[in-house]
C-alpha cells in the first residue's frame, strides 16, 4: 500500500493525463495564484484528542445536528479525509447560509477537530473553490489527502456544472476540475490552484472522470461514471483507468481497463459495471482490507436503496448488496442521493461510516430547517 503522504500529488499529475483522454473543446480559466488570499477558520477549534475514542453513528449525526454556522447551515456531498494532525476535512456542494449574500454557494468546507467544527473562509465568504463565472461552479466529487514538502496537500475533484437552464434539472456537467490546498498542523487549508482536468464539452455521454479515486499499490486508479443516454436508463457505466505512481507524467503509460487487460487507447476503454443496475454519478470506491468497496445508488441517484459492491480487484467482478433504504424522493420532494463511505472514520462497532445527502425542492423549507438539507450518517457492514 502506497503511503498517504505521497497520494494527492501524484494524484494530480495523474489526473492531468486525462485532458488527453476525454472530451473536446476550450479549458476554463486557468490555475489561482498561490498565496492570493489568506483562508481562515471560524471559530478555532483546540488541537483533537491525542488518543481519539471511536464514535458511534448517532454520536457523528448529533455533531452534525448541532452545527450553527452564520456561513454553513446546510450542505450536500460531504466528501471527506483525515489531516496528518488528526483533524478531518470534510467538502460540501451547494452550502446554504441564509443570513448572507448570497445565501447558496456553490460549495465549502468544514474541518472537524474531535467535536468541534470549525468553517473554512476566505476575505469574501464565497465559495472556497471558485466559480468559473456567474452560471458555471465547481461542485466537489471526491476528496484525497497527502503530504508535500513536508505539510498536508488535500485535492478536492470538483465537477463544472453550468447550472443555467439546460441538461437534466437545469444542470449540464461541462468536465472535471481539481482544487489543491495547502495544509500546515494546526492551520487554516490555504487554496494553492485551481486546474481543469478535462476540456469543457456539453456531450451528455461523456465519462466523467474524477467521481471516485484512490490509489493501491504501484497504481493510481481512477474511476469515471457514465449516461449511455438510452431511455429509461438512469444508472450510469463505471468506467477505470490506472497510471504508474511512479511515473504519472508519462502518457504513454496511461492505461484503461478494456474487459480482459489493460490497454494504452482510451478508445478501448469498457465499462466495469453496466447502466443497468449502474451507479450514481458520483460514488466512493475504495480498498477496504484485502477488498475493494464501492458505495452508491443503484440505478442512479433517482432509485430509493444504498448498495454496496465488493470485488477483489479494482476492475471486479463486483458483487451487489442492496443494504438500506434511501429514497430518491423525486415524487415527494424530500431527496436522499450521493451516498459515500468514509473509511478514515473508525466506528465503534467497526462498522463502514455512510452518509447520505438530503435535499428537499422547498427552498424556503431548507432556508427555514436547514437539517433536511444535511447529510445523514448510517452504518454498513465492512
């Protein structure tokens, strides 16, 4: 297993090959300048325990409940990863913050130190991962944690979303961007860069590459989902690609998965998992013990049940397991999507950490109760 401390940047480099792979069309704006603005975390919180107990599920979802932040009210996704410190980060999408203008962001994050909860802010309180422009925002996937020159490196892979008047519910994924921050012990995340990964297109088949990553051994292994754009297929195709943690820069290393081997022509690429019986758009996949454990809807975020797909090897075979209910909510308003597991959290029943986005289509509802628009922490089998 590849030490934490090397995974955010060869995962950044890795990720670069990809502009190479998918997509067509101009990159959005480039990198944010280093040092550009000082980041700050509101309130401070004390160092965490030296010798942490493990909490349970109600325990996480009371820390949850009881979050009162003028600047974090309510958030999707929640993608997460634990500081060398012992503090964890934690990345939301749309943040509500109904006192402030505006009173949604396109996204935030959250760093937890035991129980307390601290907000990350920059000088004008927006989004820490900025917008492209007024209609397109970055929305947060996944997260990864590694250290560089000795302090912290948290990679946050974000989607660009023009949430104009197009695509499914107004929204239309343009590609896929990663957000570097800098992370000293003790200390306020500090964003470092901001750099597309692939090229902005509007074709609704693209794989969107970036909706799970880890690395494993000598591999970096990321994972893209897929609409086939068939009707009545919700479920989206799982796709995989791998390059050398050794050598990330090389493109002719880069590798995808083509259903018996590994093939240097993206165009072999072939879907690990079907659409039918497929994942959400955007998933956990990560290598549990001598298993690999993904976590999502089944048939995409539209269906009502969590399920967990083990396999012994990166590509599968994956094995299904429908294990609790999460309706869609799409007929009723109340929304519950994105399941994600979080390894790096150890419960005291060594059980596998879940959350689950909720949502509801009232907005003056979210505005007024905001916790039917925060996750909900569950508990699977490991």
């Amino acid at each position: 297993m590849i030490p934490r401390a090397r995974r955010a940047g060869v995962l950044v480099a890795a990720l670069a090959l990809l502009v190479g792979c998918t997509g067509s069309g101009r990159e959005e704006p480039g990198p944010v300048p280093h040092g550009s603005a000082r980041m700050r975390l509101v309130p401070g919180c004390p160092p965490p325990p030296a010798h942490p107990q493990r909490p349970t599920v109600a325990q996480v979802n009371k820390i949850g409940t009881a979050i009162d932040l003028p600047a974090w009210q309510a958030g999707d996704i929640g993608a997460s990863g634990r500081l060398s410190d012992g503090r964890l980060v934690w990345l939301f999408g749309d943040t509500t913050r109904p006192t402030l203008n505006p009173p949604i962001v396109a996204n935030s994050m959250l760093v937890t130190s035991g129980r307390c909860v601290s907000q990350l802010l920059g000088p004008d309180k927006g989004p820490v991962v900025p917008d492209v422009s007024q209609n397109v925002v970055r929305w947060p996937m996944s997260v990864a944690v590694g250290r560089q020159h000795g302090h912290d490196v948290v990679l946050v892979l974000c989607s660009r979303i023009d949430r104009g008047n197009s695509g499914s519910f107004g929204f239309t994924f343009l590609g896929t961007s990663a957000a570097v921050f800098d992370v000293r012990a003790g200390q306020a995340p500090q964003l470092d860069k901001v750099v597309d990964i692939t090229p902005s297109s509007r074709k609704k088949t693209q794989v969107n590459w970036g909706a799970a990553a880890t690395v494993h051994g000598d591999w970096i292994y990321v994972y893209g989902t897929r609409l086939t754009g068939r009707a009545y297929d919700f479920g989206r195709e799982l796709y995989l690609a791998r390059t050398p943690v050794a050598d990330p820069g090389n493109r002719k290393r880069w590798q995808v998965w083509d259903g018996s081997g590994w093939a240097s022509k993206p165009s072999r690429a072939v879907a690990v998992l079907p659409s039918r019986g497929g994942v959400s758009q955007t998933l956990s996949v990560d290598s549990i013990g001598d298993r690999w454990v993904a976590v999502s809807k089944r048939d995409g975020d539209i269906s009502d049940f969590v399920y967990k797909w083990t396999a012994p090897d990166p590509w599968g075979p994956w094995t299904p397991t429908k294990e609790l209910k999460a309706p869609g909510g799409f007929d009723t308003g109340k929304r519950e999507y994105a399941p994600l597991a979080h390894p790096e959290v150890r419960l005291k029943s060594g059980d596998l950490l879940v959350s689950i986005s909720r949502n509801t289509t009232d907005l003056q509802r979210l505005f007024k109760n905001p916790e039917v628009g925060r996750p909900e922490f569950v508990q699977l089998p490991r």
